[in-house]
C-alpha cells in the first residue's frame, strides 16, 4: 500500500478556481461516501482536506499511477468541471513527499501564512469526517495523528509562530489604513465559525463602538455574541442593514455569494461616500468580486491578506530551516513504520508456515508412539524431520543464490539460530505483528 496526497492550493490555483473545486464542511461526508463507491478498490483509505487555501485528498492506494488519474477525474466530475482544467495546478505526492507535505501542512510551513495555527485544527476535522466516515485506515490514522505530533514538536521547539501574522491580524492591520480610529467603527461578522471568531476576537481588542453578528442559524450567532456583547442579526436583515457597518467580514460556507453588488451599491449610496472596508475569508467567496470596482469600498479576499502576510517571512526563515530539519527526520520515522507495515504479512506467513511444519512433524510423531516405536527413535525422528525442513530454505539458497559470498554468509547466519535456539548476537529482533 502506498500513500498519494492529490490536490492544489493558493501556490498553484488562483481564487477563482480554488472556491469552484472547495468542499463546504457539511459536504465532505457526502463526498467521501461517493469517492469510496467509486474506487473503493483503487483507493481504500481516502480523507479530504478542504480549507480557503487547499483542497487535498490523501489517500493509501495500492496503485498511485492509477489512483491520480481516477482521483482527477473524480474531483472534476464531482465538482462540475470541464476535463483538462485542473492538471496544471494539481499536485501529486506520492510516497515520502506525501508524508512530508502532511507534516508541513500541519505544521503551518505550507500555509499562505507561515506559521499559522488554524490549519491544525482543520486536518484534525478532515481525520475526524474521514474516521466517522469510515474512510480512514490505518495507514492515513498514523499519518495523521503524526502529523499532528510533528505540528506540537515544530511549535514548542521552534519560534515558526513567534511572528506569525493571522488573517485576522492581517485585517486589523488593513483596517487601520482606512479608518484612523478603530474605536468609532461599526463592524459586522456574517458567519459564526472558526475563522469569524478569530476575527472577532482581533477587532474586539481595538473596542469598536459596535459589534453584530449576522448567521443563518440565529442561535449559533446569539452564542457568538454573547462573548463580545454584540448584536445579532438574521441573513435576511443583511440588505435593510449593511449601511450601519464600516468594517464587514464574511466567511460561511454558502456556496454562493450572499453579499451581492446591488446590496452593496445601495448601502455606499445611504453612507454618502463613507468609506466601507470588505473582508471576505470564504471559499467559495461570499461577496461578489464585482464589488471590488466600486468607489469607497475596499474589498480584500483571502489572497490579498495572504499577500499582506509574506512581509514577516524574513523575519521567520532561521525558524523555518529548523521545522525543516525536524520534519525530514520525522519522515524518515514514519517510512520506516510503513515499510515495516509492509512486512508483516511475509511474517506472518513464516509464522504460519513453520506452525504447519511443527504440526506435521508432531502428528507424525504421536502415530509412531502409537503404533509403538521406540520414544527415543521418534524423538530423533521429530528432531530429524524438524532440522530438515528447517535447512531446507537456506540451503536451497545457498546452491542457487546469485548473491556475494559475504551477504549470502550474513544472510545465513541470520536465518539458522545458534547453539541453544538463540538469534545470533547482532540479530535484529523481530518486529510485532500488527
């Protein structure tokens, strides 16, 4: 089995193609449902990780040849896609690079930020949905749950989130540039997630004069608001409402926009030329691009705060190097427990072949003891009858082995115990079987 990490991200797809190929959360169930009754067989461990900068699909397969091409097929068929547009912005990892692009990615080192904590949190859903899915193996549980590992190790011992600057940060920072006092500002959050407390957490440390929360799900947004004494408001109130908001943030899973260039262009009108500034975290996005032409509103999208946030990576390359260094060494580990995943069934062949061999040689015993034989002739007979078929192997090795003498003689000396049934002293010991 082999593991193949297949997908793209904000380094080889624009915007607009990483939110047509993006799974909202409660759909990825449904797509791992479908992905697994399509190629069960070419890929029987699947998990997706869907995030505003990357769609991946990591997998074990016994075919990664095979499994990249069904796998693309898949992803543009499932997403309604036209054949051909995805290949020139997915990768695919086979092997080690597959292991080492899911420690980076759970590290922070492949995020459009580097350094930024939330993607941990997101491949731990991925392995969630994919384990309640009954889409997880155990060669994706371990790959994950080292990752996760490798992602605290990379944290506690390097300084890779000292001067990480989040999107959230990063909006604080842009907002700035437009209003000179935060502390006057009216600001809205459509969404209640992850991302949207974040934000709301950075811009309630400026005390802006007011906060609302607006979610389709009013009780979800009522628990938000409760922590920043914010107000609420329903989806539906958002076009009556816009107009009382300087600072706007979106991010929801909605698959379409639900901040559209109408409803923005009236409240511009209402505002009489007051600037508004527009953050939209979702992928697919919430607010329609075409709102970005409009005069005195700013529009920034997950790309542009990515942008802002590359100025720090200088200050982070030292911290970077050493998550480097600590992740090759992890892979390393980790390709070690897989190719010694791939031995078990050899051992546990051997096993079964010598518990066969055993078993015959004592039932040949026990009928020469009851037919009468001497017990001490049927002792150097089971004896006998062991030691042969045991040399049987080696020394068939030894006549047809097109090896060097002194690896064939290490080989040998490995296979055939000493005196008093120890392995020789520089004998590896034998793995467990798992």
């Amino acid at each position: 089995m082999y593991l193949l990490t297949l997908g793209l991200n904000h380094a080889t797809a624009p915007l607009s193609l990483r939110e047509k190929v993006s799974f909202p959360g409660d759909r990825i169930s449904d797509a791992l449902a479908d992905l697994g009754a399509r190629l069960r067989r070419l890929v029987p461990e699947q998990a997706i990780l869907s995030t505003c900068n990357r769609t991946e699909i990591y997998c074990a397969t016994p075919d990664p040849g095979d499994a990249r091409g069904a796998l693309t097929e898949w992803l543009s068929t499932r997403q309604g896609l036209p054949g051909g547009q995805l290949d020139s912005h997915l990768y695919a990892l086979p092997g080690d690079e597959a292991v080492r692009h899911a420690f980076r990615v759970a590290a922070g080192l492949d995020s459009m930020v580097i350094g930024e904590p939330q993607i941990l949190g997101q491949m731990k859903e991925a392995m969630r949905v994919a384990h309640d899915a009954g889409a997880l193996g155990a060669n994706l549980h371990q790959l994950f749950q080292r990752s996760f590992a490798v992602a605290k190790e990379v944290r506690t011992t390097t300084e890779i989130g000292a001067h990480s600057v989040s999107m959230a940060a990063g909006a604080v920072r842009l907002a700035r540039r437009i209003f000179e006092d935060l502390r006057e500002t009216s600001v809205l959050f459509v969404g209640a997630g992850e991302m949207i407390e974040l934000c709301a957490t950075h811009f309630a440390a400026q005390h802006p004069r007011r906060i609302a929360i607006a979610n389709r799900t009013i009780e979800r947004g009522e628990r938000l608001a409760q922590r920043f004494n914010a107000d609420t408001l329903r989806l539906a109130e958002l076009p009556d409402s816009l107009e009382k908001f300087d600072i706007v943030v979106s991010c929801t899973a909605s698959t379409l926009p639900i901040i559209g260039l109408g409803m923005v262009e009236r409240a511009s009108r209402a505002r009489r030329r007051k600037p508004i500034f527009m953050v939209d975290l979702a992928v697919p996005r919430d607010i329609e691009q075409e709102v970005s032409r409009l005069d005195d509103v700013y529009l920034y999208t997950v790309d542009d705060l990515g942008r802002l946030a590359q100025s720090a990576v200088e200050s982070r390359r030292a911290a970077v190097a050493q998550a480097e260094a600590i992740i090759e060494t992890r892979v390393d580990g980790f390709m070690q427990w897989l190719s010694s995943r791939e031995m078990v069934p050899m051992i546990r062949q051997l096993n079964d072949r010598g518990e066969a061999i055993r078993q015959a040689e004592l039932d040949r015993a026990r009928r020469m003891l009851a037919r009468g034989d001497d017990p001490e002739a049927v002792l150097e007979a089971l004896a006998h009858g062991l030691t042969g078929k045991f040399l049987h192997g080696p020394m068939t090795l030894v006549h047809h082995a097109h090896l060097e003498r002194d690896a064939l003689g290490r080989i040998v000396e490995h296979l055939l115990p000493e005196p008093g049934g120890h392995p020789p002293a520089d004998a590896p010991p034998s793995p467990p079987i798992r």
